[in-house]
C-alpha cells in the first residue's frame, strides 16, 4: 500500500503544483503592471485589482481550483455520468492507483493535511 500511497501523493502533488501556477498567474495579474501575456482578460483583472486584495483573491482562486480538481476526482471514481468506468493504471507495473480508493476524498485529506504543515 505504501507504494501506492507514493503514486497518490505524487498525482496529487502534480494537481496541486498546477493549481500553485495559476493561482500565482492570476493573483499578480491583479497588478496593473503586471505583463499578463496567459490571458485574455486582462481588463477583467485590473478591476478584480481594484476591489480584491491579492490574499483575498487567492483564497477565492485557490478554493476554485480545488473544487474543480476534487470534482474531477469525483468524476474519475465514478460519481459523475461519463457512460463508462475510468481507471488511473501505473503503465510500469500495470497496477491501478485508484484499487479500493476514493480519489476524491484521499484528495481532500492530502489538502488538509498540507494546510497544517
């Protein structure tokens, strides 16, 4: 189990590596200095500047992007309607990584666990 344990926690390191990026890239295009070179909006994100501070705006992206992973977690372990089952495999070992696991919620815990280190 430790292995797999290994293999969750560097999927969910990856998520959260990506969610980092983003919520980086879009707290500093709050800055009207800033070049936002990613974006389309960047009008959009000049007025967000104007009425959000940069740690209120990133709590609000950081919850977002969380919820969006946790829903494709979900979605993964088959709470949603994708017409078919879905399985993450270690193309190595031809292991699942998902065997008598929820994602989603061993997603969450991985969260938690990181804001109280």
């Amino acid at each position: 189990m430790t292995v797999i344990n290994d293999k969750l926690n560097s999927l969910f390191q990856e998520l959260e590596d990506i969610k980092e990026t983003y919520v980086d890239l879009s707290t500093s295009s709050l800055d009207k200095n800033s070049k936002m070179t990613w974006t389309e909006h960047k009008e959009a994100y000049e007025e967000l500047g104007e009425v959000f501070s940069a740690s209120k705006f990133r709590s609000i992206q950081t919850e977002i992007i969380e919820e969006v992973i946790y829903s494709i977690l979900e979605m993964l372990d088959g709470y949603k309607n994708l017409n078919f089952e879905a399985d993450l495999i270690d193309k190595n070992t031809k292991e699942s990584i998902m065997n008598k696991i929820q994602l989603h919620d061993k997603y969450r815990d991985f969260i938690e666990l990181k804001k109280h280190l």
